[in-house]
C-alpha cells in the first residue's frame, strides 16, 4: 500500500491544538523550580511553545511559557495543575491568536510618499483634479490611474463563516480582514472587506453592483447556499469584472490541485476513477463541477437527505437539480456507506466525524481521501490512513487560501472579465506543479 502524510508544519497540525496562549509566571528563583513548572504543564498534556526571561527581583523570575491547548478547559486544567506548586504563581494570560487581531489584521497606507507641499498638491488638490478630468473622458483610463488595477472587494453576509455558520457580518469581520491580508501578503492585492447585513439576495446584488466601479474585482465569502448561487449568477450577468465565490471555486480550485497530484502517486487516470462527496453546499457544488470538467468518470454527492438523483424530491432546489443530471450515473439511493463501496476519491465538505474507517475501507483498495471541513474534517487523517487511505490531507492542507489569491492576481494581470473554469483547472494544475 502507497501511503502519504503531508508534513506537519504549524502547530494546530503538530500539536492538534486550536488555541496558544502565553502564560506569564512569577517562579521562586531556586534551581529546579522551572523544571517542576515544566512538568506540571507537562502532565496535562500540553505542548510548549517558546519559553522566556522577562525580568527578575530580589527572589524571582518572571518568565513568559507559551503552551498549545485543544480549547478553554485545557487551559483551566493546565492552570488547576500549576496552582498547586508552591513558588510559582501564574500572573496572567495571553491569548497570542487574539493579540495577532488586535486593532485588525489590515490597514490602508498611501503608496506614494507625502514628503513636501509638492507633494500633497499633486497627490491631493489642486493635482488631483487634471487625473478627474482624464476619467471623466476616458473612463477607462481609471484602470491605470487609480488603485482600482490591485483591488478587490471580499463580500460577505455572514451566513456560513468558516466551521462557524450563520454567525453575522460584524463577527465575521475577523476573517474577511484575514483573507485581505493574504491578498496582500501573497498577491499584492488591497483587498477591502464588505459586510453587507442582509439575507435578501437582490438587495445584496444591488448594494454590490452600486459599490463595483471602485473595484477591479468581487470575491463572494461566506454566504450560505443556495443564496450563494443565485447571487454569484447574477453579479455576473450584471458586472463586467471577475465575481469569484471563493467558499465554492477557490475550494474547488485548490481540492483538484491535490487531487491532480494524488491521482499520479497512484498511478491513477482520472477518467478511470470515481468519487463520492459529502456535501451538497457551495463547495460541493463547485467540487462536483471541476471534477467532471477535469475528467473524473462518476461522482455521487450525498447531502443531509441523502445521495442526490434523478426523481429525488426531499430537500432539492435548482442546483441539487443540476447535480442529479450530471452525476450519479448508476442512481444509487441508499445509505452513506453504500455511497462509499468501490469509490476511488472521497471529498468531504460537510460536518466533523461523519465518516468512519469502515467506510473508507468499503472504497477501491488505496483510495484518494480528502475530509475537508474546518476546523474539525468528517475522518480524521490518521484514521484515514489507519483504514487503507493511500493519500489523506484535511482541510488545513488543502486550503482555498492556496489558490484564491494568485487566480485574482493572474485575472487583475490580465484585466479578465470572468474567472472562467477553464482558469480554474490551469490554475489547479500549476498548484499542482508547485507542490509536487
């Protein structure tokens, strides 16, 4: 059997923790007082992260222990155990992923440099107004005299953030500003998060489609299906700029990219292989689509109702419809497990710990195994290998932040009207030749 697993190189992945915090401690300077801290963290279980000197007085250290935890009772636990060594005191708590956010992960600075009076009047009035009229006779010289070339506006609602559903626009704040500064760091695109507070699909259409003429690109993020569908399809006939739903395409994008590569590690044609996804949402949707359009022979999407087909009523709508044409060609209407039997790909885009080891030992003999659902996937990957998985990687390798930025930059480049699916699948191949 042909087995991989990708490097573990953060620490969620290392330690298989979600939280870091910084534990400032008061500890008696007496030899081996911060061996005892040690183990006492030690014995919950914890892994350590850096551990440092921040000052001293006439009979102790301050130190700061950075220590990886699975949630807030971990914490408590550690803190439980630490209390009961005498000499040592914790002082405070930080929590370092709270600290990165803080005031915000993005800013807005000027690109040009205002060192003089000079400067500022032909940055600003009365300079500026000579740029004005230039737009106003050729508006589309805007692309090379404004920022509009290098900005992107990252839309949301709030109805399905993350691994954290309809949580609203303002708590979703937090990851739009994330994904700007992804754009920034890898694509040098200003991308500008836009909370739009409402579940009506036209206003949301009309209230992008006013905003558009500053933006040389929309990127949808985070807006529950099917919503998502209907307002994608329409920005698109109205906009003549690329609108990307990046929960649907960039998944898809990125999925295919590891895909691509798995399918040669086992020596695999695509149109030989079949696959089953567990999801029927905005990822599943677009997953489904690029595998077929890359070539793979059949797939069978499942939802919470079950595997979707031809005659199925119970919960449909216009895109579960489109599916059932185009997948599921032996019409299989039964349980889950059935869903798995003899399938060569699995892709999970829908709830933790849904998929257990005897169905992945229900697949064809080395099967492709992708539980992609963050923060926690539908198998874990060791189970995933532990069942016969020739190649597993969750949703934290194979992650939409590896494509979603350099498939705007390329569109932005090239001044694209549409990221079409054939962008997509160069896009997934290139991916794929990076990281092979």
């Amino acid at each position: 059997m042909i087995t991989m697993e990708m490097n573990k190189t953060s620490w969620q992945e290392r330690y298989h923790a979600s939280e870091i915090f910084t534990l400032r401690c008061k500890v008696h300077d007496v030899p081996g007082m911060l061996s005892k801290l040690i183990t006492a963290i030690g014995q919950t279980q914890t892994h350590l992260g850096d551990i440092g000197t921040i000052g001293t007085d006439s009979h102790s250290k301050i130190r700061d222990i950075q220590v990886y935890c699975s949630n807030k009772e971990h914490l408590k636990e550690i803190f439980e155990k630490v209390n009961q060594i005498e000499g040592i005191e914790i002082l405070s708590v930080k929590d370092d992923v709270l600290e990165i956010h803080r005031r915000g992960a993005i800013e807005i600075k000027s690109r040009v440099p205002i060192q003089s009076l000079t400067d500022l009047r032909m940055l600003y009035t009365p300079g500026v107004a000579s740029v004005c009229n230039k737009i106003t006779d050729d508006p589309d010289i805007a692309w090379e005299l404004t920022g509009i070339c290098d900005r992107v506006a990252i839309v949301t609602n709030g109805t399905a953030v993350l691994g954290l559903g309809g949580i609203g626009v303002l708590p979703s704040l937090p990851v739009m500003e994330g994904k700007a500064a992804i754009f920034a760091e890898f694509a040098n695109v200003s991308a500008v998060p836009v909370l739009i507070d409402s579940k009506d699909t036209n206003e949301i259409v009309e209230t992008v489609c006013k905003i558009a003429s500053g933006f040389g690109a929309i990127q949808l993020e985070d807006i529950s299906a099917p919503a998502c569908f209907e307002i994608e399809e329409k920005l698109r006939d109205r906009l003549d700029i690329p609108v990307f739903h990046d929960d649907q395409h960039g998944t898809a994008t990125v999925t295919l990219a590891a895909l691509i590569n798995a399918l040669k590690i086992t020596n695999r044609n695509p149109q030989d292989c079949t696959a089953i996804i567990l999801g029927a949402g905005a990822a599943g949707y677009a997953i489904t689509m690029i595998l077929l359009g890359f070539g793979i022979k059949d797939v069978v999407v499942y939802d919470s109702a079950g595997p979707i087909y031809q005659g199925r009523t119970e919960k449909m709508n216009p895109y579960k419809q489109k599916l059932a044409e185009i997948s599921n060609h032996a019409n299989i209407k039964g349980d889950l497990l059935e869903g798995f039997r003899g399938r060569d790909i699995f892709i999970g885009v829908a709830q933790p710990n849904m998929v257990s080891k005897e169905m992945i030992k229900a697949m064809q003999n080395d099967p492709l195994v992708f539980p992609l659902s963050n923060p926690v996937g539908e198998i874990t990957v060791d189970d995933a290998l532990e069942a016969g998985a020739a190649v597993a990687a969750d949703g934290r390798t194979i992650n939409n932040a590896l494509a979603y930025p350099g498939l705007f930059r390329g569109a932005l480049d090239v001044r694209a009207t549409d990221i079409t699916m054939e962008m997509q699948l160069a896009a997934a191949r290139t991916l794929a030749l990076l990281a092979h």
